[in-house]
C-alpha cells in the first residue's frame, strides 16, 4: 500500500499547513485529499511536490506492504 503519511510529516517539520499551499502554492484541494486518503496521484505529482517542499521522494511517499490475513484452512 501506498502511503502519504511522510507527506504530512515533511510539513509539519517544514512548518508549512495544508492551507499555505492551497492558498499560495497553487496546490487544489483536491490532491491535498488524495493524499489525506492514499488515493493515486501522478508522477509529476510527486515531482512537483517535491520542488515545492525542496525535498526527496521518501518525504512524500512510502511503500508499505500489506498484511495478508490468512484462514485457518489456509494455514495448514
């Protein structure tokens, strides 16, 4: 799964808000909720947030595998 959890914590560090860039950075509210709810964005996306953050991918973006959970039938 996909995660945009650095995203948040890159601002929060930054001590930029969400309406900073809505407001001043051209950034829609759209995408902010997409990231807020792990949804898909585009490559250039990232790209772009990360020349507005001045930072790396991992800042914005991170991989975590799921858990599969497994039946009991499964198990054996």
């Amino acid at each position: 799964m996909i995660t945009y959890e650095p995203f948040f914590k890159t601002l929060r560090e930054k001590k930029i808000s969400t309406y900073h860039l809505i407001t001043y950075c051209n950034v829609s509210r759209g995408l902010i909720d997409r990231l807020k709810h792990d949804r898909p964005i585009t490559t250039v996306t990232l790209n772009d947030l990360c020349k507005l953050l001045e930072c790396n991918i991992s800042d914005v973006i991170e991989f975590r595998p799921d858990i599969l959970i497994q039946t009991p039938e499964e198990k054996k």
